[in-house]
C-alpha cells in the first residue's frame, strides 16, 4: 500500500490519507506522513534518464551564477588559512539557499561545512579546494605574464571554480530532489589550505566524516575525467623544524655563538645526500621559513621546512623518521636543540571504482565544453609562451575512465587522500583551465576569470550533479560502493592518521602575506553588480595575446 502510496505522488497520499483517517484514524495518517520520505522508491531507467536530463538543463540554467561564482573568488586571491572573504560569500549564497552552515570547523576559521536534508536518504558530501598560490597573481585573459599586484597570490592552481562548481550542483539538486522527492543529504565543504595539505585530515580526525555515506570531491584540470583505484601521486608529511642556539656578536665575539642557521642548513646538506639514495618514486623539497634577522647576529633560532612524499602511508613515515635522524645530527653538529611540527599531511590517494564508473558514464553524456576560437586562440597562445611541448590549445577529446596503474606514478598530492581512506571517495577532475602548462605558476591564473573556467565549471557541476541523482534512486549503486570500499580497497590496507590527536591545524601560516597585499587586492574585488563579468571590469579584450 505505502509503496503505491508513493509512486502515485504527494497528492494522492494525502486523498489516501483523508480516507485513512475515517477508517483507521489519525495515527495511521502521521504514520504515512513520516514514511513518505523515507522509503526506498524505485525508479525506472526511463524516470532516472528523465531526472539527469532535467538536472542537466537546470544546471545549464545556472550557468551566469556559476560564472559570477568562478570570477569573485578569483578577484580575493585567498592563500591557505586566509580564505575569509571566499568564505563568507560561498556560506552566505548556501545560507540563502537554505543549508544549515556551521563554521569554524576543526578550529579553522575559514573552515565550514554546509548541510542540506530533504527527507531519507544517503549523505553525500560535495567538496573542493578553495585557496590559491603565492606571487601568482596574475590579469585573467591574457596570455602572458602580467601581474594584477606585483608579488601577490593568485589563483595560479585554479582552485576558485572547485566549490562554484559544488554549489551549482547543490542548488540544482536541491530542486530536483523537491521536485522528484528524492530523499538525502547535502553536505558542502571547502578544502581549505589545500596547498598546505593542512585541513582534511583534521576535519576526518574531529569526525566531520564519520557520518557520510560517500564524497565526491572535485578538482580544476584540462578535460573531464576521473579515475579509481590508487591514483597518480604521493602523499605527504608537511614538517618544519626549528633550531636554537645562542645569539652573539657575528664579528666581536663569534666564538660565544652557536649557530640555529649553520644547523638548518647542514640538515638540508644532509637531506640532500639522503636523496642519492631515495626511490625516484619519493619527492622531497624544503625552504627555510627563518634565517636569521641580519648578518651581524649569530642566528639563535632557524627553521627549515619540508615536504616530504611517497606513494604509500609506510614509505611517507620512513623519510619522516630519517628526516628526524637528520636534525638531530644537525643539531649535534652545531650544539644547538632541536624541535619539530608537523603542519600538513596527506595520504596517497584511493578512489572508488563504483562511484567513479557511475560518474564516467555521466562524463560521456555530458561531455566537453564547445571552445569559442577566442578561448582556443588564448590557450595556444599561453602555450607557447611558457614553451609546453602541448601546443594544440584546450581538450576537444574525453580522457578514458582512469583505471589503476600497472607501475605507480610519483607525482603532486592532495589530502583529499585521508577523505579517501574514510569514505568512498571520487575526484573529478573538470576542463576549466589550458592543458600543458607547469602547475601553481602565474600561467596557470589566465583561464580561471574567462569563459572557459566558466564553461568547464558548468560541465562539472552537470557530472556531479547527476552522479548524485545516480545514487540517490539506486540505493544498490551505495552499497556497491561500500563494499569496494570496504572489501577492495580497505583489505589490506587501513587509514592510521599521522597527525595524533593535540596537533593544531597551522592556522598562522599565510597571516602575513595576506595583510601585505590584501589592501592592494581588495581594489580588484569583482562587482557584480556593476559588471557582467570580471573581464569587463578589468577592461580586458579577451583574448589578449602578443
Ligand atoms: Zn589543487
């Protein structure tokens, strides 16, 4: 009867209901009521194409927010830990929509998570980075190097379309799961401080994770694709260590000095002959964070920081152990102590196969962008003047689903890794930047405030939205993908954090550089209340090439 009750609609129960109330009384009607939501419909093929291909037009009609949405978090050019701004603006624009935003999330104050319910159903989280690039600010449209403030971060990694893409396909399955009664969950999120690796693994360790059913995150790239299984690239720990010793006049007395600066630096000639002697598959870089203040004064205190990356969880924590080996050696040498913090980290990367077919089939229907020649010419001409062995301008072909590697492959890291590890997890990966250029650089800003950020954001919010739609009418799809999870991926291997329970996020770092250039950056803010687009406030004639 219930099951009839719901395939009929919302109107019917409530005929159904009246004459249940003379029958059975009052109890029974409540009864329905509750259920309604709650259970499991079945949907047709033909029902779920129907729903995909409504979600898919809606987003198309979002396509102007999704743009205002990529062109305003460009113009804050927010680095990691610093996202106020990016902030405020995307919770208020959720808020509006009716999630329930609860902020500050992990003692992170640019740190949220947003959550929507419309009755029954799973909880699916939707989430994307959101900080940009240090000195890659960077005029948007124009294909060479011209900063908008000289020296200031930018968005040279193209995280501002990630979470526009996330909140067109949370507002349009807001209205397809009313207007379906599609029962579940919405939960938004930002990767903040991404390129610190310094945010998921403290929001997975303060169970903001605990209770959702699958991720699907999402990532700017050259085409539209996803992959499952261990994915390129490493993981990482992000550790800095710091020296000190005992300051004294560098030319008067320099015999009473002990150097925190000689310590740094030989800790970084060591790590340096470590690396003859690492697998080529493990990356490690460093920089020093504290130097000294000027020549004339022994350094009594310097820092050295380091990233240091493998493919697996064991191989990450044995650099870190001879990282550690190393500056005690450094600190021997020069009679100086030495202390150390962890302030990143990231575990390989796993994806879900389930989730990711699902999505793949979803990329087919979907497609790639059409490029305008303006956005081609712009991307060839990019390519050429940072010398990219590619030169044939913006994807026109689908990457193949990505399936596990035969042989590992080294590479970036992202800690959306731990998320992996604790539910099933996907990323997308979506057209909204130029092929072949070299990753967190002043080139790889041009596309993100143009119309092809804007074109490949409205592709990907089409996929995630109606990979979402998969799962919320096949609740067999969900099981499916815990099984993997649990079975497949999780059977020989098993998520331990490396942060412990005190570690703070780092939520210091970037504070300075920001209060340096924020009030230069704050002049280029977008104003869409005055311009249609961010190129039309810059003035640019898009494209700009030489
Ligand atoms: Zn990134």
């Amino acid at each position: 009867m219930l099951q009839l009750i719901c395939i009929l609609g919302k109107n019917i129960v409530f005929m159904t209901a009246y004459n249940m109330l003379q029958i059975k009384g009052f109890l029974f009607f409540i009864f329905i009521q509750l259920n309604f939501l709650t259970a499991q419909q079945k949907f047709s093929k033909r029902q779920i194409q129907k729903i995909k291909i409504a979600t898919i037009e809606a987003v198309d009609s979002r396509h102007k927010n999704t743009q205002v949405m990529i062109d305003k978090v460009f113009s804050f050019a927010e680095l990691g830990f610093q996202e106020y701004e990016s902030s405020a603006y995307l919770t208020g624009i959720l808020e509006e929509a009716g999630f329930e935003v609860v902020k500050g999330i992990s003692r992170i104050p640019t740190a949220w998570m947003a959550r929507w319910s419309y009755g029954e159903g799973p909880t699916i989280a939707l989430g994307s980075d959101v900080d940009c690039i240090p000195k890659a600010s960077q005029y948007p449209g124009v294909a060479y190097h011209k900063p908008m403030v000289e020296g200031a971060p930018g968005h040279g990694e193209g995280h501002n379309s990630g979470i526009p893409v996330i909140v067109t396909a949370a507002l349009t399955l807001q209205e397809q799961m009313k207007n379906n009664n599609l029962g579940g969950t919405l939960v938004v999120w930002p990767g903040v401080a991404e390129e610190l690796v310094a945010s998921k693994a403290w929001y997975v360790r303060d169970g903001y994770f605990d209770k959702i059913d699958m991720c699907i995150f999402t990532h700017v790239s050259s085409n539209l694709s996803v992959s499952y299984g261990q994915a390129r690239g490493t993981g990482l720990i992000s550790v800095e260590y710091t020296f000190e010793g005992e300051a004294a006049h560098s030319a008067g007395s320099p015999w009473r000095g002990r150097s925190a600066l000689d310590a740094a630096e030989l800790m970084n000639v060591g790590w340096n002959y470590k690396r003859e002697h690492l697998h080529p598959l493990k990356r490690s870089h460093s920089i020093f964070t504290d130097a000294g203040d000027q020549p004339n004064v022994v350094p009594s205190k310097a820092s050295i920081w380091f990233y240091l990356r493998d493919i697996t969880y064991e191989g990450i924590m044995k650099m870190y152990n001879d990282a550690n080996n190393i500056a005690e050696g450094a600190a021997l040498m020069t009679d100086t102590k030495v202390s150390s913090k962890i302030v990143g980290t990231a575990w390989p990367r796993h994806f879900n196969k389930v989730i990711a077919e699902t999505m793949y089939a979803n990329i087919q229907t979907v497609g790639l962008p059409e490029w305008s020649e303006a956005d081609q010419t712009l991307a060839k001409a990019v390519q050429q003047e940072v010398e990219s062995k590619n030169i044939n301008g913006l994807a026109v072909e689908l990457s193949n689903l990505g399936k596990p590697l035969k042989y590992p492959r080294s590479g970036g890291s992202d800690d959306i890794g731990d998320i992996s590890w604790t539910v099933p997890t996907v990323t997308l990966r979506f057209p909204s930047n130029i092929p072949g250029l070299q990753g967190h650089h002043w080139s790889n800003a041009i596309a993100m405030a143009t119309p092809i950020a804007h074109k490949g954001g409205t592709a990907g919010a089409k996929v995630v939205a109606t990979t979402v739609i998969d799962f919320l009418t096949q609740p067999a799809l969900l099981k499916q993908a815990k099984d993997y999870f649990e079975n497949v991926q999780s059977k020989e291997t098993k998520y331990q954090p490396m942060i412990s329970e005190k570690d703070p996020p780092p939520i210091y770092l970037n504070k300075g550089i920001m209060d340096q250039y924020r009030p230069a950056l704050e002049k280029f803010y977008f104003d869409e209340s005055k311009y249609d687009t961010y190129l039309e406030q810059l003035k640019i004639e898009y494209p700009t090439v030489k």
